[in-house]
C-alpha cells in the first residue's frame, strides 16, 4: 500500500505494460494489480527501447532534438 501511495503513477504505466502486481497490507496479499481486459492499448514489452528514450534525451543523457529526431524518424524533419 505504501508503495502505491508514493509510487501511484509509475504503477499505473507498469500496468499500462501489462505487468501484474499483487497488493499487500501489512504482509499480508489483500488483492491483485492487474490490466484492464478490455483496454484498447495492446501491451508494450518491458524491454521495448522507447521506455528509455526519456533517459537519452538532454540533459540527462545528452542527446539534441535533432539527433532524437534521427533516432525516432531516420531523417532530418527540418
């Protein structure tokens, strides 16, 4: 519960992922996390590439606009 309070939306994009997680209170398994069924959105795989691309961009990893642009489209959009 308490990782759910602190941690609410990166749960939701684990789901969003189709990952499942079992809910506890004080230890003890209360309920179960899962994906909506009849969600429009397919499942993107947990080692799909595009979850870092956030990590790559300026500052943090250093990578321009452009050459963001070049990874995701192959061209010049200029």
């Amino acid at each position: 519960m308490l990782e759910l309070r602190t941690r609410g939306r990166d749960i939701v994009r684990r789901l969003e992922l189709g990952e499942k997680m079992a809910l506890t209170y004080r230890g003890k398994r209360v309920g179960l996390l899962t994906p909506d069924p009849e969600s429009e959105k397919a499942p993107i795989p947990a080692d799909d590439p595009l979850h870092a691309f956030v990590e790559m961009a300026e500052p943090m990893g250093g990578l321009s606009n452009e050459e963001l642009d070049q990874f995701l489209y192959g061209a010049d959009l200029r």
